[in-house]
C-alpha cells in the first residue's frame, strides 16, 4: 500500500483527503491511500517518517510550509528553495525526503486563467498581495514571473511590506488586482476578513482568495457587494494537487515550474 498524507494544525478545513480519495477511486488507482496526519509541533514528523514506512508523500499546510524546511534532507531548486516554502514533500525508498512547492504552479495557472476568461492579461494589473506567510511566497515569486508589480501588505511593517493601516484609497485605486493569502474568513471563522477600505472598491478590481472553504469568504463577499470580479482558491488547490501527484509518481521528477 502507498501512503500518502497532509500534515498541518489544524486540518478541519482541509480537502486534500477527499480530493486525493475520489481521484483514486475516479482513476482506478489500487493500493493507494490518503490521510490526515494533524501535527501541533513539526517535532512529531521525524517519528510519522520513521514510523510509517510506507508513505510517499506528503502535503503541508498552514503554519508549516517554511519552517519544515528544517525538517527535509533537499529541496527542489526551481520551486522550494527559490519560494522558501514548501507544500510538497516526496519520500524516496531510503526514506529521505525532498520538499517541492506546487502552490506557485496552481496560483499563477489558475490567475492566468481566470483573466484570460475575462478578456484580461496579468500585465494590465498592478496587485496589493495581503499576508506574507508560506502560500505568499510562492504568489511573489509568480507574480513575479508574470511581470506585475505588486505591493505586500502585512500586520507587522517591514523595508518589504505596508501595513494593513497603510493602505489609502490612493493604493486601491492604483492596485486593482487584491490577494489574499491569508487564512482570514476561513472556516469555521468565516466572519473574518482582512482589514482593507473595501469602501474604496470598485468594478475595476479583481479579488483572489487562497481560501476555498467557504466558497465565497467575507474577503470575496465584501469584493462582489462593490462590484468586484472575485475567484476562491479552489482551482488553485486542484492544480496544485495535481502537480504534487506527479512529483510523487514521476520517477525522476523531471519537471519545472
């Protein structure tokens, strides 16, 4: 049997069981399985590696995508070590694991996408990228990629970010493409959103939020009451799911991002 698993805290509002469990099933994949494994401290990884021995994979989510890194014996060079986080691990037969980072390819595919559906390129947009943990170093350095200058908002101020109190209604007009990388308005606290003058919003602006459960967060919400186009992360997660099936079925991994 092939073990594959997500490792996180918490992981109520994970979809990657499911999602990995139907994809088995839809595709007759034998012999293989997916399960949650909730970690409170990364501590308790180097045991799950030693005691499950028939794991091949692993996915990582919030709070751990940077500091696992300490955890791995290599990192992928196109993806993990450029990001500084990491969201896929594969597990070789010796049991020595590798970090890779599927988030950049499912944010910047599904963003492509999504505006390309809308008559739109990357390049018209300049983005106001709210947070600044392990999923928005990946939306950086992809952002990046597609040349559109962006600016970081985060709580704490920084030579690299504003805070959320900096953002005037001269940066919303000029920043019309809104990220949110946060975990804000994420099940089951979907009250919150983060806190940007949604009053300065308007049909110019494009709202992308990482998270996917609910489907519409109060972020997206607030985004679509003023006339906001808005895109939950769904498509994003599946793509990134995706890309991290091929890192640990490919044998040699030979992949880019």
């Amino acid at each position: 049997m092939d073990l594959y698993g997500l490792i996180g805290y918490p992981l109520t509002h994970s979809f990657s069981k499911r999602y990995f469990t139907d994809k088995f099933v839809r595709e007759k994949i034998k012999e293989s399985s997916y399960e949650l494994f909730e970690m409170k401290s990364l501590e308790e990884l180097p045991p799950l590696l030693k005691k499950k021995t028939d794991l091949r994979g692993l996915n990582v989510t919030i709070p751990y995508k940077k500091d696992v890194i300490a955890y791995l014996d290599d990192m992928d060079d196109a993806s993990a070590e450029r990001i500084g986080a990491v969201n896929t691990i594969k597990i070789y037969a010796d049991g020595s694991t590798k970090g890779f980072n599927t988030d950049y390819y499912g944010f910047r595919q599904s963003l492509v996408e999504w505006l390309d559906r809308r008559g739109e390129v990357c390049t018209n947009f300049k983005a106001l990228v709210l947070g600044n943990g392990g999923a928005a170093k990946a939306v950086l350095v992809a952002l990046n990629d597609l040349h559109v200058d962006f600016k970081l908002v985060s709580r704490q101020k920084s030579e690299e970010s504003i805070t959320y109190e900096e953002v005037t209604e001269d940066i919303m007009n000029e920043y019309l493409l809104v990220i949110n990388t946060t975990p804000l308005g994420m099940f089951p606290n979907v009250e919150e959103a983060p806190a940007i003058p949604y009053q300065f919003v308007g049909k110019r602006h494009y709202f992308y939020d990482l998270v996917y459960n609910p489907a519409e967060t109060l972020f997206l919400k607030n985004g679509h009451d003023k006339g906001a186009a808005t895109q939950n992360g769904l498509k994003m997660l599946q793509l990134q799911a995706e890309k991290a099936w091929e890192i640990w079925t490919t044998e040699e991994n030979l992949w880019s991002i």
